[in-house]
C-alpha cells in the first residue's frame, strides 16, 4: 500500500522530470515526442483543476448560504455568476447540427444592372448587418429598409457578409458572375455561444470588465492609504525607500517638471537602473530557487506534492 501511494507517484515523477530535462540536451526525436504527449496530459490535468475548483466553489459556499452565514447573499451572486458564464460560455451551437451564416445563390436572365455588369442583392436577416465586396469599405446590408443592390464587374468576387459586434456567424464565400447575372447573398448570421459568443461577450465587456476596473480603481486608494502608514522614516533603509518614492511619484506626476525640471530624468535613472537592479537580482533568485526545487523533485528530496508533511 505504501508502494502505491507514495513511491509509485514519486518515481513517476522522477521520470517526468528527467524525460523533459532532457529533451533540452539530447537531440532526439523520441524525446520530442514524448514531451509534447506530457505536456498533452499536463493541459487535460489543468482542465480536470477546473473541474475540482468548481465542485469546490459549490461545496464551500453552498453550506454557507444553507446555514444563512454572514454575507451569504454575496456567495449566492458568487454561485449564480460562475453558473450563468458556465451556461453561455459552453458552445451550444457545436451540439448538433450547426446553424448555418446562408448561402449565395446566381441566377441566371435576371440582368438588373446597366452597362453589361452583373447585380449583387443582399437578404440580410438583421438589419445591422455590414457587406465587404473584395475586401473594400463595408456598407450597411440594408438601406433605408430594402436589401443593399450593388453592380459587379463579370469575374470572380468575394464576399463577407458579417455582424459589426462579435458573437454571430459570418458568411465569407467567393463566387463568379457573368454579365447579366444576379447573385443573392441570403445572410442568416446566427448568434453564437461558447467563449467567443456573443452573450458571454457581452457579459464579459458589459458586467465583469467594469466591475474589473471598479475593483483596481478603488485599490488605487487602499495603495495609497498603505504607502501613507509604511512609509516612515523609521531609519534610513526606510528613509532611503520613502525619498525614492517621492521622487518618483513627482516625477511621473505634470507638476514634478515645474517643481525641477531635471526631475523626470532623475526619475527614469531610479527606475532604470537601481529598480532594475533589485528587480533582476529578485528575478534570478526565483529562477534559482525554481531550480533547485525541480531538482529537490526528480531526486525524490522534495515530496510535498505527494500530500506529506
């Protein structure tokens, strides 16, 4: 039992790690390969990830709004917010038969146009809808309440019949018209769902990205309020930390030039060598520290991920 539950994952994961540690050095086939069907497995565990930590949202909140706990209302928003994107962001339209964008049609003997010329009528079902003709400037596929007529030199064309917002389908075809001929663009663009729907589009532009900026535009001020109590000249690491601030905040802000006028350039210098010093010397010490824990991991020295202690 012991084997199964903490040497057989273990030596597993040994393995893994030597395998992807050297396809960087030994230039083989099979070991390209091999990464790329880990790293495979590694996407399907991070969609399973979401799974659990979906089940989990329920079952840590769920108890609470049963129980009527403190602020259970904000968990119910909680639930019903990550049910709806669920809901509008699963492709429905993939389940079945796909709605189809229309089709064009080319009839023969209906010559509306002058000049030898053929005739182009677009039957759009949403009034909104805009045309491209070989790529050109889009008009509006319905005018003034009638289907957009546009004349076509005989040859081939293409034609993008398409929603100005995202979230419908699109109808993209290329067709060839002889002189006299009439081609139809019936346009049904249907709405879509899934990521690039439009209800979760909109949703996303309209209900989570103003409540996204509400969010960081307030922390702006909690920043504020923490920089304001830490910032204190306690000795003079500290009194060298809150100088450089001041400096730089003067120096990004319009008044900091009125006030000196070598000030931004003497905040650029801070911000490009001393910060980027700091920066890249914390940098290498995360770098060094990922390694040697990926290390501690292929040689069995490291085993927290194994649920030890």
């Amino acid at each position: 039992m012991n084997l199964v539950k903490k040497q057989l994952p273990l030596l597993i994961g040994m393995a893994v790690g030597v395998l992807v540690l050297a396809e960087f050095y030994v230039p083989a086939s099979w070991l390209d390969v091999t990464r790329e069907e880990l790293l495979t497995f590694a996407q399907i565990l991070a969609a399973a990830a979401f799974v659990l930590g979906g089940v989990n949202l329920i079952q840590v909140n769920y108890p609470k709004i049963r129980r009527r706990e403190e602020d259970w209302q904000y968990k119910v928003v909680l639930l019903a917010g990550a049910a709806i994107m669920f809901a509008v962001g699963f492709p429905w339209q993939d389940i079945g038969e796909n709605p189809s964008p229309g089709q064009v049609t080319v009839v023969d003997g209906a010559a509306a146009a002058s000049g030898g010329a053929a005739l182009l009528r677009v039957e759009a079902t949403r009034d909104n809808a805009l045309v491209k003709v070989d790529g050109g400037s889009p008009q509006r596929a319905v005018v003034d309440g009638r289907p957009l007529e546009l004349e076509l030199q005989p040859g081939a064309h293409t034609i993008h019949v398409y929603m100005p917002a995202v979230g419908y389908g699109e109808l993209r075809t290329e067709l060839e018209v002889a002189a006299g001929q009439t081609a139809v663009a019936r346009a049904e663009l249907p709405m879509l769902w899934g990521p690039s729907g439009r209800v979760r589009t909109w949703l996303y532009n309209y209900v989570f990205f103003p409540c996204q900026a509400t969010m960081f535009s307030l922390l702006a001020f909690f920043i504020a309020s923490a920089a304001f109590r830490a910032f204190r000249a306690r000795n003079t690491e500290a009194a060298l930390l809150l100088g450089a601030a001041i400096i730089v905040l003067l120096g990004r802000a319009p008044i900091g030039r009125f006030i000196y006028d070598a000030l931004p350039e003497i905040t650029n210098w801070i911000i490009d060598v001393p910060n980027n010093a700091g920066r890249r010397a914390i940098m290498m010490g995360a770098a060094l520290g990922g390694i040697v824990t990926g290390l501690r991991v292929i040689l069995g020295l490291e085993r927290s991920h194994l649920g030890s202690e």
